[in-house]
C-alpha cells in the first residue's frame, strides 16, 4: 500500500476547501525535500486577538497565546523515533478511557522504524487507521494484521484496502466500550483522485483489552457524521460535514447517551430535531473535515482550520451558547509555521480534558504535496501540539 491517497486526501480536502481482522496490540516498550520546522522549536508565542464584529457576531474580547506543548511534543517523537511501531499519523483525535488513559485516534498511518537522519524508509508499512493508548506514560500501538505483515485496525467487510477503506473519525466510551466513528470511501476509477465518500459507521472496542467487537453500520449519506462528538448528560451530540469540497458545512445529530450504535438518532433542522435525516440543517460554513466542540469558559467552543480559505495556515475558534450554534466570534488561535511550499497543515482540534481552565490543547496535521518530503523528515508527517492560552472579556 502507497502513501499517495493520504497525501491526495489532505490535499483534496484543503485545494478544494477541503473479512475483519481482529485487533492485534502491538506494544512497543532521497534528494533534499523541504522540511517543516522542527515541532520543538517550531512554533514562537502566538498572539492573536478577536473583538465582537459584524461578520462574526459575539459579544466577547478575546486574547490569545500559543505556544508548543513540548512534553507530548517530546513524549511521541521520542515514541515515534524508537519504538519501532508507530512513526507518524493523521487525525489525532484523543478520548478519555476509564483510569486515565487516553486513546490517540489516527487515520493514515505509518509504522517501522526512524532512520538515524530522521527520514523514513521508503519501504516503511502505510495503513489506514490506527490507535495508540497511553496508560501510565507508556504508549501501546494496536493495528491489525502482525508485526511483521501490519494491517488497519479496522477494514471494510469483504474489501479491498487499495479500493475500500475507513478512516476514523471522533470517539467516545460508553460503559467497558471504546465507540469510534468510521468514515468509508472508495475508489470511483483509476486516477488518483478518483475516490469518493460512501458512508459512516461506528467501530467497538472493549475496555481495557482494546479488542475489536466489530462494526455497526450506519445508512448511506451526504453527511460526513464523526467530525466531532460531544457528550452532554442526556444526549451524545455528534456533529458531521457536508462536504462539497468549495464549501463545507456543519451539520448537528443526537443520539441518547450510551446509545451510540443502538439508539435512533435525531438531526437539527435548525428550528428543533427530526428522525429525517433529509432534515438536517446546514448550521454553518468554514469548518472543515475534522474539529472539536466542547465546553469551555462558559460557552460551547468550536476549533477547526479555516476552510473558507485555500491553503489556510490558520486554526480558528467560534463561540456559542447552545450545542447546535450559532458558533460566532470567529477568533484565530495560531497561524501554523510549517505552511510553506508543499507542506501544509490541516485536521486542527483542541482536546478539553488535556488542557485546563485557561489553556485548550490543541493538535493539527502536517503533510505534504510532495511525497519526497514525507519520506525526508519524519516531522513532515506527524501531529504537531500546541498550548493556546485563551483570555475572555465580557
């Protein structure tokens, strides 16, 4: 398997706007192409400001300051150089599991082993989603297939991975289960951008083992649903994209909570919900494939990448007071450095329960147009971790 729809599906989503095999845990105690900075030095403190405006509603001041989060920066480069497992990724959603681990969510993987330049073996394993738990500061890979033939955690039944595949969405725990949202596409011809969205799903894992239960199917759709889920007592809201590659929008579903595969899910029609999901509301534009929504500082707080430009280097917040909008006071958090020539950045979302009262955690994706520079330095394929310090005047 090539690392050339990985590449291909970051870039179509920024250009443009835009049998199971069981869990197998595997533990793990070219000329010169362009290199993004160095995740632990890369970023100098961010400021950023947002005043409440026309465009963008909201009533509130906001300062910002970011800065990178050097630990996990330093724990999963350390992880990556040396395990011989895990070397780089994108997606990186985080869930909370029950004693305090946290399971690390990826879609396109790479695995193997780090050369001593930092560059990556051109023959280096490529699957399509993974997770990696940290538990007590030691960090678990789990795949599927063997260490030595590795396959994706989960596969399409019956499919092809070079022609059906899934890439993992956002996830939550209910009860001894790890929900993940799995989002499958497929190719649609022979060239390399000849592949479209087929549908979601949900995949199940028990707690602790991380063993693989298996897959609920969802009806085909337009909506991308996983993009980001939050839980709110009664309910787990799980919010997706419509993605018609100029233009993307937010769209808002729910489901009683501890019910994720079995209950009957509602959409917002932006007046009230409906068992019709034909009736899902467009709430807004300018998200992008994956992002976060959560509480924070009193209001309900949405971190994306700016998908309302091309190419954008930007990570910005919205602000609203109820779970299915209006996000307002578009605020930007951090502009990333590593966005220069062919390396750009995408997939930002902050992790509320890594941070604290005052600081969202926040992740995004670096990648490359040119694949030479993924396989040079292993940095222009790994998640990059920021603290952005947020100061809020009513």
């Amino acid at each position: 398997m090539t690392f050339h729809r990985a590449r291909l599906r970051a870039a179509t989503a920024l250009l443009l706007g835009g049998a199971l095999a069981a869990a197998a845990p595997l533990a793990a105690s070219a000329s010169p192409a362009h290199s993004a900075p160095a995740p632990t030095n890369a970023a100098p403190a961010h400021t950023s400001s947002a005043q409440p405006d026309g465009r963008h509603g909201g009533t509130e001041t906001i300062t910002t300051k970011a800065t990178v989060d050097q630990p996990l920066t330093r724990t999963f480069g350390h992880y990556g150089d040396t395990a011989g497992r895990w070397t780089g990724a994108d997606s990186a959603y985080s869930v909370p599991l029950p004693g305090g681990a946290t399971a690390w969510l990826y879609s396109d993987t790479f695995l193997g082993t780090v050369n001593a330049d930092h560059s990556r073996p051109t023959d280096s394993p490529f699957i399509h989603n993974s997770i990696v738990v940290e538990r007590h500061g030691k960090l678990t890979t789990y795949t599927g297939g063997t260490a030595t033939a590795p396959e994706s955690l989960v596969r399409v039944p019956g499919g092809d991975e070079n022609q059906d595949w899934y890439w993992f969405g956002d996830g939550t725990v209910e009860g001894n289960h790890l929900r993940v949202s799995l989002l499958e596409f497929a190719k649609t011809g022979t060239g390399p951008f000849d592949f479209a969205f087929q549908r979601t799903a949900v995949a199940s894992f028990s707690l602790p083992s991380m063993r693989f239960e298996g897959i609920t199917q969802r009806p085909a759709g337009t909506v991308q649903w996983g993009s980001a889920i939050y839980e709110d007592g009664e309910y787990t809201y799980v919010y997706g994209v419509e993605d018609l590659q100029s233009t993307k929008y937010l769209h808002v579903s729910r489901v009683r909570s501890g019910h994720l595969t079995t209950g009957t899910r509602q959409y917002w029609t932006g007046s009230g919900w409906s068992t019709d999901e034909s009736s899902s509301a467009r709430v807004m534009d300018g998200v992008a494939n994956e992002f976060s929504v959560t509480k924070f500082q009193g209001k309900y707080t949405l971190v994306t990448g700016d998908s309302t430009e091309a190419l954008s280097a930007k990570i910005v917040m919205y602000r609203g007071d109820s779970l299915t909008g209006p996000f307002l006071n578009k605020t930007v958090l951090y502009t990333t450095p590593e966005t220069s020539g062919n390396v750009f950045t995408y997939n930002a979302k902050a992790h509320p329960e890594l941070g604290d009262r005052d600081t969202l955690l926040v992740t995004y994706n670096v990648n490359s147009f040119d694949t030479a520079d993924v396989y040079a330095n292993v940095d222009n394929y790994r998640p990059r971790y920021i603290d952005v310090d947020v100061r809020i005047r009513h």
